[in-house]
C-alpha cells in the first residue's frame, strides 16, 4: 500500500500565477479531504468529496480555490489566481468509510510570492 | 472560541520523562476524539482514539476524556526521542467525517 500520494512535494510561484495540487488517495477509500495547514490557523478542512461528489466546501476560503475528483484515484485542487496568503501545506487525505481514520499524504508545501 | 483549542507549545522533555498533551473542546455534544501524530515534514498519522469518556491504552500511550470539564489528554510514559513529534487532538464537529484539530503541540524529547 503506497499511502496517499501528493504531488508536486513543493510548489514556489509568483502572485498571480494558476497553481494546481494533486492527489492519489489510497485504492479503495471513498472519500477525500483537502486540509491546509499553517502556522497561524493550524490544520483546516477546506473540502471533501465521498465517491467522489463534493460534499462540504464550506472550507474553501474563496472563489479563487476550486477542487474536483474525477475519479476514484485522483483530485485536484486548484488555486487561480495564487496569493501569498496562500502559502501552506496543503495535505490530501482519504478514509474507508465513516469514522474511519484518516490517511494523510505527505503534502504540498506552497510558497506563493 | 475555536472548536477544539491545543497550546502550542513548544515542549522539551528529557527522555524518560512522563508527558502530558492537553485540549479543550467546545461543544459537550462532542463524542469521540482522536490524537494524530505529525512528523516534520510528514502528514499527519492516527495515534490514538477514544470515544465518550474514559481513559484508553495502548502501550506507552494514554488517551483521555473528561466530558465534565470537555478535556481531553494524552499522556506518554517513558518518553524516547522518536517520540518527538508535534501532536493534535481532533474531534468530529459537523458530520462524522468533518474532523476538527487542534493548533498542535510540538513535543522534543531530549536524549
């Protein structure tokens, strides 16, 4: 099992620009979570999608965050344009079913200058 | 108020040392709670998890709740170095899968 898988590991764009986050949850999980983690907020929910139909936006802060799931096996979350108030990691998750723990990726660390 | 409040920190302990990770929680609604343990530079990974009130072991690890005072702890005995981690408590808040985390505490355990 490979885990949830992230990409790219690190992301650095300047103000302005489109960035684009993707994931891989584990084979066989049917929901995932996009969090975002910084220093001052902490760990935050911003979307999650089960058998991949969003669920709860309520966490994206803004119209500029758009997040899709194609697929079992891969999500998007896309921010256009990039602010530097954007800069965090941004992790994927995904879980088996209610109550089941969370797997989280690695994450993508953005810096947006 | 946030929903579930954690100190920061940071905390450095000798090895060996007992430790304690403390949250509160807003909401008395609030029934199960977990503890996840995040590495640098890794994701967060499920440590623990109790529901309702108690206390729950595994290991060197203790989590528990006290519902009367909504206070949640974990406690970690014979501390190692590879203990050192930063720790968030979490709890459903909106739906079952809506989990809710703590600032996190970054714990250091010194050889």
């Amino acid at each position: 099992d490979a885990g949830v898988i992230q990409s790219p590991r690190h992301e650095v764009t300047e103000m302005g620009q489109e960035v684009t986050l993707r994931c891989k949850p584990i084979s066989g999980h049917n929901s995932l979570f996009w969090y975002r983690q910084t220093m001052m907020r902490g760990l935050e929910l911003l979307i999650y999608f089960n058998n991949n139909v969003p669920i709860d936006d309520s966490g994206m802060p803004e119209d500029r965050f758009s997040a899709k799931m194609p697929n079992a096996s891969f999500s998007t979350l896309k921010i256009q344009p990039s602010e530097p108030r954007d800069s965090a990691v941004y992790f994927c998750a995904s879980s088996l079913a209610d109550n089941s723990p969370l797997h989280f990726g690695n994450g993508t660390r953005l810096t947006v200058t | 108020q946030k929903e579930v409040e954690q100190d920061p920190g940071p905390l450095s302990v000798p090895e060996g040392a007992i430790v304690s990770l403390n949250c509160t929680y807003s909401n008395s609604a609030f029934q199960y709670f977990m503890w996840y343990r995040q590495y640098s530079r890794k994701g967060p990974e499920l440590l623990m998890y109790t529901y309702s009130s108690g206390n729950k072991e595994d290991g060197r690890f203790t989590a528990q709740v006290d519902k009367s005072s909504k206070y949640i702890s974990l406690f970690i005995r014979d501390s190692q170095p590879s203990d050192s981690a930063t720790y968030l408590c979490a709890t459903p808040s909106g739906g079952a899968q809506k989990l809710v985390f703590g600032q996190g505490t970054r714990l250091t355990i010194n050889p």
